[in-house]
C-alpha cells in the first residue's frame, strides 16, 4: 500500500446522508448531495445515493462528467456559476444551473437551442454573504428579462450562506428569500419549483423550526461527509465524523531538541514558525506536507503534537508513543473540511474506499 492514502468509509457516508435527509425531507426539504469537496468521486457519490439525495450538485463540470462516465444515474447541478466561455459544456452536461448574469444566460439559451433542449435553472440571490447572486432589489428585474428566453426554464430561486462571508441562515433572511420568490411570481406570472436556501449551515435553523415553509431544497455536503454543520463546526447527531481518515508513514524518527538556537527567517511558505523549548523530543517525519493536505486541517488520532510542515513532510512530536513507535509504521488523521478538499484533489494521496466498518462508533456523535 503507497502512502499518504486517504481512507473514505462508504458505509459511514451512506449513514450520514440518510440521516440528514431525513431530517430535511421531515420538514419538505428535498437535499442535493454535494461532491465538491471530493471531485465527484464516483464511489462517494454513489454512497450519498444510497443514503437517499435526491440528486447531486457539483461546482466543477469536470467532476460532472467523471461521475456520468462512471455510469452515476441522477440529476446533476452545477453549483459554481457557469462561465461564458462554457456554455455549451453546461448545456452538454448538466441538468441543472444556478445563474445570476443575464449575458451568460442569454448564451446559454442559445446553446441550449442548437442542441434542441431546455436548460433548468436557478437564479441566486445575494442575501448579504456577498458569494454569487443579484441583489435582491434587481431580483425581480432580471428574473423578468430572463425568463423570455428560449432554451432556458426559471425553476427556482436560491441563496448561498455562511461560506464567503459567514453570514447565518436565519428565519429573516430565509423570509426575505420566499416573499422574493412571491414577487417574481406575480410579476413574471410563473410558478416557481425550487426555493433552494439552505446548505449544512442551515440544519440548526431546521431543528429550532425557524425555516419558513416554501423553502424546499438544499445543497449539503459537509454535513453528509465530515458529520458537521458549519456555522460552528459541531458535530450532528447520530453522524460519524471520521468517514475519511489519512494515513502516513513514519520516514524519520530520531530525538532531537524542540526549538534551535540561531537566527530566524522566513520560512518555504513566507510563514514565521515559533516553537516552544520543550527540550529533547522524539521527533518523527511523516511523509505528507503542504502538497498533499491542508495541513492546518489535520488533527492526529494519536496524543501527538504536530510542530510544522513543508511541502513534503509533516513534523511531530511522537514523544507519547516512545518505544512504541518504528520507522514505517503508520499514523492516522482526521480532517477537516479544508484537509479534505486539499487530499482529495492531491494526486499524490492514494484513495481506498472502504465497506463494513460502520459498527465503530467511536466517533458516532449521539
């Protein structure tokens, strides 16, 4: 086996999604998996689909394809706004956009045309995490001018929170998103399918009964994956939060002293380490660095302290495993979300998918 490897736990993804949409569907909420996070692995898409979405969202078209050409069957949407110059790999590919610039639109209906089709999609709205979307005192004006357009069908309206900006989900700012939804109704005389409001920051605002009743669709990912919702990273209920865990190789395993005497400078990323005085440590190398994860993001399974990383390799202070470590064992990570993203998109960390470990539930949170 090559290390670093990144195992991903299907079983545990599986769980995570239906428990999630469960809970959505408990309050009309149907949920798109979203597999960004794991460039549309075809396995881990195929796990959200097991556990009961509804359809999956992705922000590269690139990943789109990978999980069609794996034979993955559903609805596919692109979260990330389409770009000019890729409209006809929209059209191609997806089912599904979300939109905000007329002028793309505009093109997209065209392409969408030359391919006898219609094109779905989603006007975002910007309630103030300022990500993609109009204003809300333009909503109605650009609805109005796109929904004229052959070749494209306004199924929805939706909104993105607490991921560019950090702003919350609350009931005010998801009321403002329906009486919008009203109002282009009325002026563009349509009904509207989707109101699409929610990602995993807004599971909180689901339990507390503070999401208003119109809003029916939501795009989650971290929450199925990682176990999490993400306004303060909490663990959910009843999820697992280790269905990925990294793994690499001790390379290097001596003692030596916690900090060094000498001039400082600048490190290989521009940063200034500090390291605490400890005295003599046992110190190990493993082989994963800045290339192949956030190393930020990554928590040991093991009492150990990591003191820094380069691009290749992670130090540690494995002083809590002496006489009990070797060159070539192997030491394990949780991630979080930016680790994840990072690992996944290394072509330099092995990926195994993995069945059959759901009965440990030592990190089941209940």
């Amino acid at each position: 086996m090559a290390y670093p490897l990144l195992d991903i736990d299907l079983d545990k993804i599986e769980h995570n999604a239906r428990v999630i949409v469960e809970l959505c569907s408990a309050h009309g909420i149907r949920v798109s998996g979203v597999t960004k996070v794991v460039c549309g692995h075809p396995a881990v898409a195929a796990a959200m689909l097991r556990g009961g979405v509804a359809g999956l969202a992705d922000s590269r078209i690139e990943n789109i394809r990978r999980m069609r050409a794996a034979g993955i069957d559903t609805t596919f949407m692109l979260l990330r706004l389409p770009a000019l110059s890729r409209v006809d790999e929209v059209s191609d590919c997806v089912d599904i956009s979300l939109n905000s610039e007329l002028e793309t639109l505009q093109a997209l209906s065209a392409s969408a045309l030359r391919r006898g089709k219609v094109h779905d999609m989603i006007l975002m709205i910007d309630l103030g995490d300022l990500r993609e979307g109009v204003w809300p005192d333009h909503a109605v004006e650009r609805a109005k001018a796109l929904v004229p357009l052959p070749g494209i069908r306004l199924q929805g309206i939706g909104t993105n929170l607490a991921c560019f900006g950090g702003l919350m989900p609350t009931h005010a700012n998801m009321l403002s998103l329906v009486e919008l939804a009203g109002e282009i109704e009325r002026a563009c005389e349509i009904d509207l399918t989707w109101i699409s409001g929610i990602n995993s920051s807004g599971l909180n605002l689901l339990v507390e009964e503070g999401m208003p009743e119109r809003v029916n669709h939501a795009r989650i990912g971290e929450a199925i994956l990682l176990g999490r919702e993400t306004t303060e990273r909490s663990p959910w209920p009843n999820t697992y939060q280790d269905a990925f865990i990294l793994q690499a190789e001790v390379i290097e395993l001596k003692r030596k002293p916690s900090a060094f005497a000498g001039e400082h400078c600048e490190d290989a990323f521009g940063g200034h380490p500090h390291f605490v005085d400890h005295g003599n440590i046992l110190h190990a190398l493993v082989n994963v660095g800045r290339q192949d994860v956030a190393v930020e993001g990554i928590t040991p399974q093991e009492a150990l302290t990591v003191i820094g990383a380069s691009s290749d390799y992670l130090g540690l202070d494995v002083s809590a495993l002496a006489g009990r470590i070797e060159i070539g064992d192997i030491l394990s990570f949780n991630l979080n979300y930016a680790a994840l993203l990072a690992a996944m998109t290394s072509a330099y960390v092995e990926k195994r998918c993995v069945r059959g470990r759901l009965f440990d539930d030592r990190v089941l949170y209940a």
